[in-house]
C-alpha cells in the first residue's frame, strides 16, 4: 500500500504498459485528462486490451468533447455514463490487471488535467488480490446496472443538448477548462440488495407438478435437437430447484446469476438435490474452477481473465438465472465463450416489452412458459383481488427523464397531504396481515413508514441501505407479525420468498413491466391459511399506467385497446379486478391521447437507434425495440417503407426506395406457410449485391437450401426429403413456380432459371441489397420462431 499525493499520471501511464485489462470509473470526464490519458490508453487499446471507463453525468460537468475523443480513438473500448439523475455520483478509481499482478487506485482525483498532475488530490494505491477481486466485481455491478447506459455518437450528441441546456443555467462544466476546482466530494448510495430465499426443507426433493410439466418439456426440447431451451415459470414454482432437478443428466454445470443471495439460494438447492455433488462459488471471493457445480457472479466470471480458467467445453449445462439479464454485455460474454452440451435459461418475465431480447439468445426455443395466471387456475399460486385505485399525484405536471420521472418534483408531490392520506385509507380498507409496499425512493419510503406509524402502525422501512443483519432482524419480525407493513425500494424484486405476504400495495408508477410482474409474484406464494393476496394499485396518469394492466390479459395484441371495466374475474380463476370509476375514466382518456400505433413504432426504432449509436436493422427492430408485436408491413408496407415516414432515409436512399418500392413490398408480404420462398432468396444473396437477383437453377441452390433447412433447429419445423434430386423437384415445385405465380411479374420462373425481373443501377445495388437481405433475415427468424412457438402448443 502506498500514498500518491501528485502527479498521479505518471502512476497510471506505467500501469497502462502491462495491463491487459483497464478499469477506469470518475464522476466526470474533462477534455483535458483525456488528451492526458489518451495516447497511453491508445497503445494499449492497440496491443488487445480491454478498456472499460465510466463516467458520470452528475450536474453535466462531463464534457461532450472529452466522451468525442474517446469514442473516436478507442472504437473497442466499452464506454458507458452512469445517469445519476441527481443523486450524488462521485467515486474515483482506476484498476489494472496484469498477467501476474494486479493494481486498485482510489482517491481524489477524477479525469481532468489538473486531478492527475499539480492539483492536490490524494490516491491509494494496492496490489492486495482480494481488494482488487472486490474491486472489480462492484466496478461490473455499476458499470452494468440499469442506471448506466453506453456511450456512441448518437449518444452523445443527445448529451451535448442536454450539456448546454444545463451549462446555460449553472455554467459549472463550462468554466473547468479554466479553473479546475478539484474537491467536490458527492458519495454514492449503495447498491440495492436482496434478501435470500428460504430453501425448501431437505426431505423436499421430488419435483413439484410444475417443474415435472418443465422436466417433461425440457426432455422433449433435447429430443427435437435443441441445445439450448428457455423455461418461464410464474414466481413461485421453483425454477431454481427445476434447473437443479434438471442437472441430473449432466457431469459438471456452471450457475450463473448476477447477485450472490442468489448463487447462495441455488447452490443450497443443487445441493439439496444432489448431495454427493461437489459444489463452489466463483465470486469476488472464491474461484472454485474445480468443483462439479459451480455457481458464479456474472460479474467475476464474464471477466476475459477469469474465462480463460476454464476451457470453452468445461461444463456439460451452463444455467442462465434470471434469463430476462441475459443479453447483457456481460452475460453474452459468457455464452460466447463456453460451448456447454446445453444452455438453460430460467425467469418468470421475458417481456420483450421492456426491450429486452431474450428469445434470441436461446434460438428462439421457449421450451415451457407458464405465466402467472396459469399457475393460479392449476392452484400452484395464490389467487388475488386486485383495486386499481386513483392516484392523488397529476403526473403530467412533473419531467418526464426519458425513462422515468425526475425524483426531485416527483417527492414533492408524494409526500402531498391529500397523497399520503389517500394511500392510508384505501391500505386500512382492503389490507390484510402482513403488506409489503413498494416505493419509488427512499425518501418517499422513510415518509411514509413514519407517517403509518404516527397511526399506531408497526412499520419499517427495508431498502438497500440496511445492513443484512438489519434485513434479516426485520424479515422475522415480519414473519412473526411484530410488523404489519415493510416499505421497500427495488429490493423485493428478485430471489426473495416470504410465502405468507398477503397484501402488495404499489405506491409509486410503474416503469418496468417486467419489475411489476416480479413484484406480483410476491405476494402469490401459497402459504397455510392464506386464501388469497390483495394487490392495491395507486394507478395516475404516469406512463405505461395503462400498458402494465395488460398482464392481466396476455391474450391481448399490442395493438388491441385494453378495456376495463368496474369489476371483472380473470377467467379459469378466482381473480377478480375492482376499479375505481375515476381510473375506468382516467385510462379512457389516456387511451384518446395516446400516440397512435404507427407513431409508437418510429418512436421505438428512434430509441432503439440511440441505443445502438447507429441505424437498427430490421430483425434488430423486431428483436430489440420495445413494440411487442411488431408488424411493418402492416403499417408501413416494409421497413424500408418505415424509415421513409420516419424521415431517415437521405435523398439518395429516397431515389433507391422509390424505384424498388414495389420489389420491397413483394418480398416483405409474399405468404410463407412454409420457409422455402425466403431460403431460395437467401441463397440467392450469398452471390453479393450485383448478382443475387440474377437467373438462378434449382440444381444451383439446392445445396444451399439443403444445408439451410437441415440445421438441427430448422429440421424439425421444415422437414424435407434429403436426397439432392428431390430437393431439385421441391425447390422447382414450390418456391420458384408459387413465387413467380403470384408476384404480378416481379418474380419470374421460365426454363428452369428464377430471377427478379429487375435492373439495379451500380450505384444503388449496395443499398438495395441491404434492404433486401435485412427484410430475408427477418423473415426467415420470424417464420422459425413462430413455428417453433406453435409446435410447444
């Protein structure tokens, strides 16, 4: 351990030299340190290293220049902001691993001229391993958390507005450049936390219904040649013991989860259903590489120097929990890398809704889906009365952040009188013995806990900021009834299980409907004498308010208008939902005012379009955006046709899309009940933009279409004679003769040669096939996907 009191530049430029991983996290970024840092970090961005940096947006005195320059001369590094939306954000630190050694600095000194040079900063610099284990491990848990986002150019000249919009007022970040100040100090909360979930009793090992109907569907999946499955089970049907009770066909399995109470609650399952199984964690604190099971933080393992402990085969089934994480830098890191026997993914909310592609990453294969609703008519859950009561707050008055509301003007009108005393008296009418309420803050949480106690209410408050031994003082009192009612903010979300929670009330708006889903699925744990849960919905103008109800009625299309009315039973069940007549009238309004369908799909691709730094393509619209059931075609007649409304196309694609319209609608719309059409097409563009609409023969793509149609995944939905001569006969029967039949001309079959009937300037044949080969791609997943769906039923 040494004190570095200057010139703490010098200290990092040699560390750069041999590091072959750099991790740098700073409250804020100035043109000046980067010029500083840069030509270090630029050679070791050139000899392979990997770069992580995150900074802050904490009053914007994060420079857009600075984000500019590193983004231009380190295109591999992964650069992300942390959005403190006012809360303090101010940690400053640099770590480095070597081949033998490793380094953590932590002190004063952020990202500026004068912090790493003259300025008086003071750093502390340590190669203990388990300090810079832990180090590492909290840096990928901020670094990846929901409240950082990655820096592109798209990115950042969205920020830059923001930067001026602020410097305007409070010209902090203008003025460093001139006068480096150098002793903010702002802290940080700690991360939220979970409370583990009681594993079940030891005699406990024989499959529950559900994880038998699972067992049974997974079986089946590996039957058709699938190797990778993804099983979405409600809370509360155990998909920890299903993937436990799964293990059973494999030698060694890795686990991997993104908090430790959750590694801890399924090794005790693995465990329990395997006793003589030898078992380890590979954490910020142990690194068992050896054991049979191995439950790891995906935090520590996603590391490139932690991977390379193992070999890519060194596990028969890897374990994906929480599978809606899983697409995730740091989650697909770990897929790419090892090739287990078989990938299982295990959640209870793969909402797509919350832009979040999970299907993919497990080819599309959904072995079982069991929503919540369904587990209530089989009686595996807790049936529940649901109010949907008024909220008190007019959301439309407060600053909407782009994905949530400003916390600032959102607490002043929480902690209204007529706010406050609404929420207690609808609680007191329809509560029942032990409540757990989920907040939007602390703030908001500590007020309300008080205010219920000057009622004479046992209360407490739960969040991250307690400490575990706090958590769990208060987890029995709970149980025990000493208390009536736990205000919590995020921490009941996952991994948790309290079975006797009889009352759920939601107090703050809803931004997730996948966190809402966990939410519910907390007070649907059957438990004895329990008849049912009442779930208590502060429901206000705020956004997605209407869309979250539709979990109750997932037969519904994202483009069908949800319907509500004052008391209705969920049908196969004993549900009810009770509104108040204010919201019936309050969602009828939003429903008048809300942007139109074709609205909220440019909407979409625009967010999407951030997200990415760059145009999406088609199948990452459809796999990506937040648009649940998207069809283009529909409403725009292609994508293409989409882009054009949403003024993206320039004048030159213009030209290109007016002239092909036409072919772009025939491919985007010509019926498929089978693949055929789309695999002809796609072996047609493997010959490159200025042949692939060329005169093509059966016997020239059937090796193609062969190969294509017989991948393990496919073979099962499209099945075909194998023989090459009748691969000819069906390609020449049925793709070429049917498309060409029903094109009007634009697909032509004669003498055996398929072609477009089409003639492509040099100069847009580039951007034509693009277009052409997005629109295939999509085509071909969709039509997989779908049949793969429908065979499940």
């Amino acid at each position: 351990m040494k004190l570095i009191t200057y010139n703490l530049i010098d200290e990092l430029v040699n560390l750069c030299e041999e590091a072959i991983h750099i991790c740098f996290i700073t409250a804020f970024a100035m043109k000046s340190g980067v010029q500083l840092i840069l030509p270090t970090l630029k050679k070791a961005h050139a000899r392979g290293c990997d770069i992580q940096l995150l900074v802050g947006d904490y009053l914007y005195i994060t420079q857009p220049d600075a984000l500019k320059m590193l983004l231009e001369h380190l295109p591999n590094a992964e650069i992300r902001m942390f959005h403190s939306h006012g809360r303090s954000f101010h940690p400053k630190a640099y770590l480095f691993r070597e081949e033998s050694l490793q380094h953590v600095i932590v002190g004063s000194s952020n990202l500026s001229n004068s912090a790493l040079t003259n300025g008086i900063e003071w750093s502390l610099h340590t190669v203990n391993s388990a300090t810079f284990e832990q180090s590492i491990d909290e840096f990928h848990k901020l670094f990846y958390s929901p409240h950082t986002v990655p820096i592109n150019f798209e990115y950042v000249q969205k920020y830059s507005e923001k930067y001026k919009e602020a410097n305007k007022v409070t010209p902090l970040s203008t003025k460093w450049d001139e006068v480096e100040a150098t002793n903010l100090m702002y802290g940080v909360n700690p991360n939220s936390s979970v409370i583990m979930e009681e594993p079940l009793p030891l005699d406990t090992i024989q499959p529950r219904p559900a994880q038998k109907l699972a067992l049974a569907a997974l079986d089946e999946t590996i039957e058709q040649g699938y190797d990778k499955a993804l099983a979405v089970l409600a809370t509360g049907l155990g998909k920890t013991y299903l993937a436990a009770f799964f293990a059973n066909q494999f030698k060694r399995v890795l686990f991997v989860a993104h908090r430790d109470e959750i590694l801890q609650q399924a090794k005790s399952a693995f465990t329990t259903v395997h006793p003589t199984k030898t078992t380890g964690y590979f954490n910020a604190n142990e690194k068992n590489t050896e054991s049979d099971f191995i439950f790891a933080s995906v935090y520590t393992i996603s590391q490139a120097y932690h991977l390379k402990k193992f070999t890519p085969d060194a596990f028969d089934l890897i374990v994906i929990d929480e599978f809606h994480h899983a697409v995730a830098k740091t989650y697909t890191r770990v897929l790419d890398y090892f090739h287990p026997n078989f990938l299982l993914g295990i959640t209870a909310t793969p909402d797509r809704m919350d832009n979040q592609d999970v299907y993919s990453v497990c080819d599309g294969n959904v072995a079982i889906q069991i929503h919540f609703l369904d587990a209530i008519a089989r009686n595996w859950l807790s049936s529940f009365q649901y109010y949907g009561i008024k909220d008190q707050i007019d959301y439309s008055q407060i600053t909407w952040l782009g994905n949530h509301y400003d916390e600032e003007e959102l607490i002043k009108e929480q902690l209204q009188d007529k706010v406050i005393e609404k929420i207690f008296s609808e609680w007191l009418k329809y509560k029942q013995s032990k409540t757990i309420a989920f907040c939007s803050s602390i703030r908001q949480a500590k007020f309300l806990c008080n205010y219920f106690r000057s009622k004479e209410i046992e209360a407490e408050v739960l969040t991250g900021q307690n400490s575990r031994n706090d958590r769990n003082a208060i987890r029995e009192n709970f149980i025990n009834g000493e208390i009536e009612i736990i205000f919590t903010v995020d921490l009941f979300n996952e991994g948790v299980d309290i079975p006797t929670v009889d009352t759920l009330l939601f107090i703050r708006p809803t931004e997730s409907i996948s966190i809402f889903t966990q939410q519910i699925g907390r007070g649907l744990r059957l438990a004895d004498g329990k008849s049912h849960c009442v779930i208590i919905d502060c429901i206000g103008n705020y956004k997605n308010a209407d869309r979250k109800l539709r979990i109750f009625k997932p037969q519904l299309k994202s483009n069908e208008r949800l319907k509500i009315q004052r008391v209705e039973t969920i049908p196969m069940t004993n549900c009810e939902l009770h509104f108040d007549v204010e919201v019936i009238n309050l969602l009828e309004e939003m429903a008048r005012k809300n942007r139109n369908y074709r609205q909220q799909i440019i909407d979409a691709y625009m967010d999407l379009k951030l997200q990415l730094g760059r145009r999406p393509t088609y199948l990452e619209m459809y796999l990506k955006s937040n648009i649940v059931e998207l069809n283009l075609s529909r409403e725009f007649g292609s994508y293409v046709g989409m882009l054009n409304e949403a003024g993206e196309l320039t004048e030159e694609e213009g030209v290109v899309f007016n002239q092909f319209k036409e072919v772009l609608l025939e491919i985007e719309k010509t019926a498929m009940t089978k693949s055929y059409k789309m695999v002809v097409l796609e072996g047609m563009l493997q010959r490159g933009a200025s042949n692939w609409y060329q005169n093509i023969t059966a016997e020239e793509i059937a090796p193609f279409f062969l190969s294509y149609v017989s991948e393990k995944n496919r073979n099962h939905i499209d099945p075909i004679n194998q023989e090459l001569n009748k691969v000819v006969s069906l390609i020449e029967k049925m793709p070429m003769t049917k498309w060409s039949g029903s094109s009007k001309g634009i697909v032509n079959f004669t003498d055996k040669q398929f072609k477009f009937e089409i003639e492509v300037p040099y100069n847009m044949e580039e951007k034509l096939f693009v277009w052409v080969n997005e629109i295939c791609k999509y085509r071909l997943h969709k039509y997989f996907e779908r049949k793969a769906l429908k065979l499940e039923h």
